[in-house]
C-alpha cells in the first residue's frame, strides 16, 4: 500500500509540475524573424467539409485555427475548392519557404 501511495504522489507531483513556471504570450511568433502575429498575413485554407481555417506559415511555422462566425459557428463560404489555401498566407516573414 505505501509503494502505491509514493507512485501516486509522484504521479500527481509530476503532472502539477507542467502548470508551474513562466506562461509564454501566444500572441508572439518566436521563430527565426520573431514578431506579434498581427503582422503576419493570413491566408484561408478550405477543409474536406468545405469549411474555412485562417492559416498563417511563416517559413518556419505554422499557424491555423477554424474560421467562426459571430455565434461560434464553422464559416463554409466556397471561396475555393476544398483542400486548397488562398490569399497571401506566405507573406509577412522575410523567411524563405521553399514549398
């Protein structure tokens, strides 16, 4: 019964552990040509559904998140085939993307 109570504790301790420390702004891009993601240029990428996702790719990273209306709800708009990205999601970042 002790060996339990210790893995449990340390269980527990461990899983704590990663709610403690420094919390990182995640408004911030930290790659190699660092800046607020507002400067960034956004793109729009049509998923399978034929719903939209803003996408920004700076080069080295990437950033997506779905497209909602005001009550939260998917935006599916047909403003491309599904499975395609339009706008300048490429733009923003004197990175260079080979693909």
């Amino acid at each position: 019964m002790k060996i339990v109570k210790i893995v449990t504790l340390l269980v527990v301790t461990t899983s704590l552990a990663g709610c403690l420390g420094e919390k990182a702004d995640k408004t911030v891009d930290r790659g190699f040509d660092s800046k607020h993601l507002s400067q960034l240029q956004a793109g729009i990428w049509v998923d399978p559904n034929g719903c939209d996702h803003w996408i920004i790719d700076d080069g080295v990273e990437g950033y997506l998140s779905q497209r909602l209306d005001d009550y939260g709800k998917p935006v599916c708009s047909g403003i491309a085939p599904p499975t395609t990205a339009v706008g300048g999601l490429k733009r923003g970042s004197a990175f260079p993307d080979p693909i």
